[in-house]
C-alpha cells in the first residue's frame, strides 16, 4: 500500500487511534469504520480513482486491529509524487513511530479560515465519504476557507450583571477579607471569563464515576464506536478522551488540557450527528481510582465542564464517597447535571425501579434538585450500555439538552450561587449593623466626662459669681478678698495640673469609651468587617487623650475676665454710694469730736448706718441678680467643651469606623446583586 504509515497503540492505556488526512480536495481517500465492538474495517480508495476524477489530495488506507483504533497516519501526496518509500524505495508499508508536527503543516493550517484545528481524529470515512462530506459541508467539519469560525459565549444581562458585582465585591473586600477566603471567588471569575471567550455553540458534558460503573461503556454506546478502552483491569481509563460531534471544539478541548491523541470523532448517521450537533463529551477517569493523579484529573476538569453525567451502578449508587464529596457539594448544579443508573440488565423484575427511587430518594437528600414534573433540575435516567437499553433515551435528552445551548451560561450561574454561598458568612449575618445616634451621643458623652466638661462649667459659673461679687461687694470685703488672694492661689481662674492618678483615670475612660462604641458599632458584622471596624476605632484612640487635653485647655475659660452684663455699673454706682454716706458721716462725727463741727450726732450717725447697711443689701441683690448669668454663662464653657471633645472623638474615632460601616454597607449592596436579590 503506498503512502501508508500505520502505528500500533499509543501505549496510554486507553485503545485510542488516529486517522487524519489533509488534501486540497477535502477528505478523500480510505479511512476506518469503527463498529461498537471495536473491529476496525479496512476500506481503501485506490488513486487511480483519485487520479481519473481530476482530484489531488491524500490517499489514506486503513488498518485493520482488533479492539480497539489503531492510528493511521496518512502521507501527503499530489498524484504519484512525494510518496514516502520503504527502506529500500520502494511502495512497501513501513511501520513507524508517529512524526512531530512539522513547522510548514502547522503554519499551513493556521492560515485556513475556519480549520478543523482541535486534534479530533479518527474520523468516520465510508465509501461515499466524499459525497457525504459534499452533502454535510455545512454541519460537518470542513478545511475549505469558507468554514466559519464558532461564535463566543454570549451570557445574559442578570448574569452579566451579577459576574460585575461579584468582581466588584472582590475588589472592595481585598484590604478587609484574607486571600484565600476570596481566591474561590476569583477562580470563578476567571474561569468564566475564560469560557465566554471560548465557543457559544459546543457544550462540553463530562462523563463520570466510580470504577467499574460502566461509564466508559456508556461513552463508546453514545459515540457508537469504542473509543474509550474498557476492561476488568481497574482503573481501565488512564486519561481524559474527548469526543465532539461537530468542528470548532478545539479550544475548549484545549481548556481541558486534553492532548490532541486523545481526542475523537463519533462513528454515527448523520440523523444521529445531528441530534447531538454541538455536543463535547468526555470520559473522565474513575474518582474513586487508587491512583491520585486520576483523581485530581476529575476534580479539574469537573471545575471546566459545562455539565456533568454521573453514571451509577446498582452495587455502588450509594457510595459515601460519592454523594459526600460530589454530589453534596454540586447540589447546586443540579440543571447541568444527569444521574444515570447503569446496567440495569442485571437487576430483575422490579428491582430497577426500586433501586431508582432510592436513588431518588439519596439525591433528595444530598439537596440535589430532580428535573421531574417540568421542574429544572438534574434528569434521573436508568440504562444498560451493554444491551442499549435506555441509552436512546440518554441521547435524546442529551440532544435537547444540547440544542438549548443553556448549560454554559447555567453552569457559571451555579458556580456564581455556590460561590456566593461560600461568602455569605463574610457578608451577612442576620442581624442589623451599624451605629446609633444614641451610641454616637454616648460616647460623646463619655469623652465629655474624661475631660470634665461638666467641672469646668462649673467652675466657670463660681468665676462668674466671683467677679460679680468682687465688683458689686463692699470695699472693705474687696479688700480682704485681695489680701487672701496674695496669700493663697486663686482656684477657678487658673486651670492646675492634675495629680496623675486624675490623668490615669482620664485616660482609662478614654480608652473605656472608644472600646464600648466600637463594640457598639461591630455589633451584628461579620468577623472580617467587624475586625475592621475595631482596628478602625483603635488607630483613631492613639493620642486621643493628648488631643483631648488640649482641646480642654483652649475651649475651658476664656483668657480675661467674665463679660459684664449692662446692670453692673449701676451696681457698682449704688456701691460707690453706700460708701460715700459712710465716709461722710464718719467725717462728720469725726469734726464734731475734735471741735471742728457743731455737735449733732443725728445726721452723721443716719449716714454711716445707711452707707454700713446698704452696702451688704446692694451686694446680697447683685448675687441674687448674677445666679443667672453665671449660670449661663457655665453652660456654655461646659457646651464648648462638650462639643469638642465631641469633634475630636468623631474625626479621631467615629469618622474612621463610618467609613469602615460604609464600606461594609457597599459591598453587602454587591453582594445582594450577586445572589440576585439588589
């Protein structure tokens, strides 16, 4: 056979072969008809066919194996020239080891508009190959330049809008919530991301489950041809095999990191390539393998994929591992989920059906949402890939299910919800948060008392009451008065040091003051935003007292003396008066003593009783008269003093922790927008 390299297993395990062909006239020449039970016919296409119908392109045999596909590898050639040749140039076969890609073959394909480029071989070539690729040219894969490339993801505005808040939640929550809370989030969005770029019309369906459940005979039933190796030996699927039913898949594939030896075409009618038109499925190894790469190879390609087929079988359907690792936890995904119970022929009777319910029954309880009565949810089939029963069934809802081209934009809204899910205890709690106006005025209140705004008013009431004694009282009282005021210091007027017991306890109420308002606001937040605010509050009491002393110092007692109300100098006239009697009768009685006045003890003695009494009465109605204003005016040294200790605790303490609460109150608003609720 001329222009034939024809190579044995690839030796992964998993009895996948190759056919390829390139050529200017599209796929011509011979190819392999697989069967389902894995004997591969030989079909050759002679190229003095080729030649007569005035085509060039790549003549392909095949090679018959037993159980599985063997890759054929076909030479490239225009008419009779450039055909490879033995060892010794002539037509003989040649058994090889498959070649490298070559640098022109690669550039060559990536000029063509629309090239099959995703590494899915093993392509169906039948008799009429040629006519049926004519026919199908639109569904079909195609390498001419009028192929259109796949179309990107495109998603709906709820979903759009939801992805844009959960971004933004991460963006607000970076500085207040630790990485790894919010690397689950992250990883969600950038594989959204990543798949809106990829192609809108394939959904790609993973088939799964545990060993020996039949999942790999399941996935050669539904591409018709065995493709995937299946066996006693455990675990029997060493790698991921994907099959597509229709071009433009490749990188998706390659999103799966699956290799282009590993990745397959079904051997199907075209009614039955046309039901499934889109469809990627993939068979995944066994989770429950004994080797550790498998499954770690489940785990992550199970974060990939559109949607998910777990095949049961009746022996394991209930397996812990099972529902506690996967199922439980992808409750959440039950509308891009389906729950096939296998190999129903071995159950008697009834026995498949009551094996269903409880099945039923375990998916129920794991949260697992069923699609029964028109509801959306995971579909619950039960089939045998042995004798087909059911798997037609399987391929019709899989082909609806596939038409819809839902399941990518359901699957990043089911990890959206469940990674919404995970950050609720970061973001909700149930309980109202925030701070008071009766917090607020409390620990103003508290700040108020550390500074003892309510001493210094006081003490700027007895300054009052003070100066209006000293300029209303009696001479001989303002004179005693200053000398005891050269004797002691004044109190009242001049503001001494505290004793630093005093100053101890100030601060202590300080520090009491911004803990109890922190705790007060922290109240009903999550633990991370609840931290913030408490770290918020603590940054802002550092030199809190200092500033609060200060503030004491320049809005105590004004420098100077009280104002004087309008009364005072009649006051002090009347005073001035009492004084004068008394002088003048003192004289008088004086002068009449020496000789120097006409003895008349009645006039002089009624002045000095009137100056002596009138003086005290003046001065008693001048207290009387200031307990008003004095009081007034400690009210007012005590509200300036209130108010700014009040102002220093809000730019120091209760600014800090709004913001912290506003912050908060932002992102519990894009939170509500990613669960779909703002």
């Amino acid at each position: 056979m001329d222009g034939v390299d024809a190579v044995g297993s690839d030796g992964d395990g998993n009895g996948d072969g190759d056919v390829e062909g390139d050529g200017d006239g599209g796929r011509d020449g011979a190819g392999v008809e697989e069967g389902r039970d894995g004997v591969n016919g030989v079909k050759a296409v002679e190229g003095k066919e080729r030649h007569a119908r005035g085509e060039s392109g790549d003549a392909s045999v095949g090679v018959k194996s037993g159980g599985g596909c063997a890759p054929v590898k076909a030479a490239d050639a225009s008419g009779d020239s450039g055909r490879p040749r033995g060892k010794n140039g002539d037509d003989s076969p040649r058994r090889t080891d498959p070649p490298a890609p070559r640098a022109e073959d690669s550039s060559r394909r990536g000029d063509d508009v629309g090239v099959w480029d995703d590494g899915l071989i093993a392509r169906r070539v039948s008799e009429n190959a040629a006519a049926a690729a004519a026919e199908h040219a639109g569904v079909r894969e195609t390498r001419g330049p009028g192929a259109q490339s796949a179309t990107t993801l495109a998603l709906d505005g709820p979903l759009r809008s939801r992805l844009d808040a959960l971004r933004e939640l991460v963006g607000l929550s970076r500085t207040r919530v630790d990485s790894k809370t919010l690397a689950e989030a992250g990883k969600v969005l950038d594989e959204a991301a990543s798949r809106r770029r990829l192609s809108g019309r394939h959904t790609v369906v993973a088939i799964a489950g545990a060993t020996g459940s039949g999942k790999s005979q399941l996935f050669n039933a539904l591409a018709g041809v065995t493709i995937s190796e299946t066996g006693v030996r455990r675990p029997t699927t060493a790698s991921p095999i994907a099959c597509s039913w229709s071009d433009g898949a490749g990188t998706l594939i390659d999103r799966l990191g699956i290799p282009g030896r590993l990745r397959r075409r079904p051997v199907q009618s075209p009614e039955a390539e046309a039901q499934l038109q889109g469809l990627v499925l993939v068979d995944l190894p066994d989770h429950d393998s004994a080797a550790v790469q498998h499954r770690e190879q489940v785990d992550r390609i199970l974060t990939l994929v559109d949607a998910v087929i777990w095949v049961v079988d009746p022996e394991k359907y209930a397996d812990a591992m099972l529902h506690e690792r996967y199922l439980r936890p992808m409750a959440g995904h039950a509308e891009v989920m389906f729950v096939v119970l296998n190999q129903v022929d071995r159950l008697p009777g009834e026995a498949a059906e009551l094996v269903l319910d409880d099945l039923r029954r375990l998916l129920d309880e794991d949260g697992v949402a069923l699609g029964e009565y028109g509801e959306p949810g995971a579909a619950v089939l039960a089939l045998s890939a042995l004798t087909g029963e059911g798997v037609g069934e399987l391929r019709e809802v899989l082909g609806q299910f596939v038409a819809e081209r839902q399941a990518p934009a359901r699957r990043i809204a089911a990890d959206v919800d469940a990674a919404a899910s995970r950050l609720r205890p970061v973001y909700t709690t149930g309980r109202r948060a925030g701070l008071s106006e009766e917090a607020r005025d409390e620990f103003a209140a508290r700040l108020a008392d550390a500074v003892g705004a309510t001493a210094a008013g006081e003490a700027a009431e007895r300054a009052w009451l003070r100066n209006a004694n000293r300029a209303c009282g009696t001479p001989w009282l303002r004179l005693w008065r200053w000398y005891n005021d050269r004797r002691e210091p004044p109190t009242g007027r001049m503001r001494l040091r505290p004793p630093a017991d005093e100053e101890a306890t100030a601060r202590q109420r300080v520090e009491q003051a911004v803990r109890t308002v922190a705790d007060r606001a922290s109240a009903g937040l999550p633990v991370p935003w609840a931290q913030a605010v408490r770290e918020a509050a603590v940054r802002g009491a550092h030199g809190l007292p200092e500033a609060l002393d200060e503030l004491a110092a320049r809005a105590g007692l004004p420098p100077g003396k009280p104002p004087r109300p309008g009364w005072w100098p009649v006051a002090v006239l009347a005073q001035a008066s009492m004084t004068i009697l008394q002088i003048i009768g003192g004289l008088w009685l004086a002068g009449q003593i020496v000789g120097f006045m006409a003895p008349n003890l009645g006039v002089p003695v009624l002045l000095m009783v009137a100056g002596i009494v009138g003086g005290p009465v003046v001065e008693w109605s001048c207290r009387m008269a200031a307990r008003g204003p004095a009081r007034r005016y400690g009210q007012d040294a005590e509200r300036r003093l209130r108010e700014a200790a009040a102002g220093c605790g809000r730019a120091r303490v209760l600014d800090p922790v709004a913001a912290e609460l506003l912050r908060y109150r932002e992102v519990r608003e894009q939170y509500g927008k990613v669960v779909g609720v703002g």
